[in-house]
C-alpha cells in the first residue's frame, strides 16, 4: 500500500482506513512510525502526518479515565482551585438509592488508605459516619499504629463511636492502638487539661507528635450536620455563631475565611490541636453533603488539607463557592 495513490488534503473512505490501519499498529499494537512507514510504503514523516490527521478527524478518540467510581476531571479541578495535593470526587451514581453518597466517598477513602498506609505510619483517625464506613470497607491494612484523634462523642444514640473505630483498625492491622476513652467536650478548660494527663489519654496524645497521616471528616455549623454542634446547648451554640464559626474539623472552629478561631471551645474539647494538625504531612478531609459545601471551602482555604475525599453532588457545591469567589 502506498500513499502516492492519496492526496494529502483528501479525506475520503480510502484515507480514512489507511489512517486507521496506522493509528491501530501504532496505539494498539506498538508499531513505531519507522516500522509502520516500512509496512505501508511509507516515509516515517508521512506515517506521521497520517496519526495526527487520524485523531484530529475523529478517527482516533482519546478517553481518559481514572476510573468508573472517580470523576478525573471534578477532582482535578478542585484540587487546583485549592491548592490540594490531591482530591478524589466520587463519580454520579445512577442508582443513589443503592449506592449512597456517603458509601461512595467511603470506599474510595478506604482504597486511599490501603494505597497510602505504610507499617512505618501512624495513622490518626477522628470520628465520623463517613469515617466509620470508611473503615467497614477496609479489607486489608499493613501493621501500622492507630491512634485516636479526638474524644468520644457524648451521644448516647451513638454506640460507632471512636475508641470503637481506632479498634476496629487495630485489629484488622495487628498494630498497636491508642484509643481516647473520655468524652469529646468536657464542661471547662480545667476539666480538659486533668484528664488529658490521665494515663491512657495522654498516650494518645503524646502520639499526635508521631502522626503521618490523619483522616478527619468536615462538620458545617447547624443541627445535624456536626456533632460537636449537636451536644452544646444553645446559647453555646448560637454564641459560636455570633463569633463566626462556619464549620469545624475535630472540635476545630473555622470561620468563612478558614481561620481556626481562639475560642473557649477549644480549650475544653479532648482532640488533636490546630498546630499538631497542620503538622502532619498528609491530612485527608472527607465530607459527603452539599449543606457543608461552605463549611468544606473554609477548611480547603486554610490550607490544612492534603486531600479531600468527596462526593459528585459535594464536590460541585465547593467548586461553585471557589468559582465565584472574586479573583486577586
């Protein structure tokens, strides 16, 4: 076959299956354009004309994907608009009803931590629905140390709660846990700061210095969608709202401009502080609801996070925030 019998600016059913006889040798079968010149009659710089007439005439399309359960493009958009090392935005379901948000974002934390576990690691884990699914997926994990990072959530509908999380780990590892067996938020700073000096309590919290790798869920400032806002009363609650607190990360208030605010909270809670966080390399945040899309970008903006871990919806309400947010 020769391409003396094709004018270069035609593109008729001939051309058409003789780019597409090059475009499969070389993208299927590994050809090289000089082997390929050699198989058709060609010269190397014509087989080369012909592949890229081949994909500008539709005749090779391109897909890229990173998988069925990922949505490449969403995720690279947001970890750019963010700065994140990385985000994972789980792709639609067609069937929500089968497969729930939650349970998407989960599974693809729990294939994340079995890729990024290493058994030198100490892992930190704080309490969430989505974390405790995360943790139901896990199959496999090497034999790392897992160390709690917050207190218990006083509710007492709420029998998943950390220290029963941190074991499950445990024990699916082999390795050595470090559980918190004391409430999250206690009634004052005095309270906080004696029993952080218990045993068992402080082992955790010596370890927080130890931390590689710290998985945390977002909580937005209103019923039902934090449960550090659903045990305080409500004066407490509405006078952290006065103060501006929009969200918050293991009993961590942020405001709308992702600050961690100096507030009396934080000084009574039993959880891993600002500091010890932003500390640790690697900081997944997952969150899996729209209504926290606000929340989810104050966190995103203070530049905690490596990665965020969310779903089609969620991920969509946070790339409209940082979209229309003005330009410097």
């Amino acid at each position: 076959m020769s391409s003396a019998v094709h004018r270069d600016d035609a593109w008729g059913p001939s051309r058409r299956l003789l780019a597409a006889t090059a475009a499969h040798r070389f993208h299927v079968l590994g050809r090289t354009k000089v082997e390929i010149a050699q198989e058709l009659g060609m010269s190397r710089f014509a087989v080369a004309r012909l592949l890229d007439a081949a994909r500008d005439q539709g005749v090779v399309r391109i897909e890229v994907t990173a998988g069925d359960d990922l949505d490449h493009a969403a995720s690279e958009e947001l970890a750019a608009a963010y700065g994140l090392r990385r985000a994972l935005v789980a792709s639609p379901d067609t069937a929500p009803e089968t497969t729930p948000a939650r349970r998407r974002v989960a599974g693809l934390a729990a294939e994340l931590l079995t890729e990024l576990v290493g058994p030198d690691d100490v892992l930190g884990l704080a309490w969430s629905r989505t974390i405790n699914d995360a943790v139901d997926a896990l199959r496999t994990l090497p034999p790392c140390t897992v160390v709690q990072l917050c207190g218990a959530y006083s509710l007492p509908w709420r029998s998943d709660t950390s220290p029963e999380t941190v074991a499950r780990v445990g024990a699916l590892c082999g390795g050595p846990t470090f559980p918190i067996y004391a409430p999250l938020v206690l009634p004052d700073d005095r309270t906080a700061r004696t029993l952080r000096a218990q045993p068992g309590v402080a082992d955790a919290v010596e370890r927080f210095a130890d931390l590689t790798i710290a998985v945390v869920s977002v909580g937005a400032w209103s019923p039902g969608h934090s449960t550090v806002f659903d045990v305080l009363t409500e004066d407490e609650r509405a006078a952290l709202g006065e103060r501006g607190v929009v969200g918050e990360v293991v009993a961590l208030p942020f405001d709308a401009e992702g600050r961690v605010l100096d507030v009396d909270l934080a000084r009574r809670v039993l959880a891993i502080d600002e500091g010890a966080l932003r500390a640790v390399d690697e900081v997944v945040v997952l969150v899996t609801d729209p209504e926290r899309a606000a929340a989810a970008d104050a966190v995103l903006r203070s530049g905690l996070p490596t990665t965020l871990v969310t779903d089609a919806g969620t991920g969509a309400a946070i790339a409209r925030i940082a979209a229309g947010r003005p330009t410097a």
